[in-house]
C-alpha cells in the first residue's frame, strides 16, 4: 500500500456530513434506536443509543464513501448511513459475545 491510498483511505474515515455535532447526535440517537430494534428487538438506553448510533454513523460513513457522495448527503442519507453502520456494527457485537460464550 502506497502512501497515497493509506492517506485516502483515511481522509475517507475522518469526511464529517453537514450535519454539523448536534446533528450527529441527535441522529446517532435515532439510529442507535432503529438498529436496536433491528438487530435486538429493542433499543439498548438513551445514551447507549447515541453512541451507537455516532459510532456506526462512521463506519457506515467510511463503507458508503467507496460508492456516493456521503459529503453532501444530507439528514435523510445522514440517518439511513447511521442506522446501516450501526446494524453493521450491533451484528459484529452480538457475533463476538456468541463466539466468547
């Protein structure tokens, strides 16, 4: 891997939505609740939720980067990454405490 694609891949993860802070959270915590009922049946708590929901807004984010203009996407396109990253990322959870079991 050359020094150009690392620095790519990571300018990928770090893109920020125009959303702005208070809009990831709010809609960290809405997709945190959504994935919830997804993947568990139920949400995992208020603030469980909002970090959820940031943190596979990121990952989402960063998969969706490859494809489409996560830059300018908006509210809507902002909360469908977050509830598909964080899905993603309650999967991967719930797989790994199987696996410890």
């Amino acid at each position: 891997m050359d020094v150009l694609a690392a620095s790519e891949i990571l300018a990928r993860s770090t893109t920020l939505m125009n959303v702005g802070w208070i809009g990831y959270i709010v809609i960290g915590a809405i997709a945190g609740f959504i994935a919830g009922k997804i993947v568990h049946g139920s949400g995992s708590g208020f603030f469980a939720n909002i970090v959820i929901g940031i943190i596979g807004a990121l990952i989402g984010g960063f998969l969706l980067s490859f494809w489409f203009d996560t830059e300018s996407g908006g509210w809507w396109f902002t909360l469908f990454t977050a509830v598909l990253g964080s899905v993603i990322l309650l999967w991967v959870m719930e797989k790994l405490q199987k696996s410890r079991r």
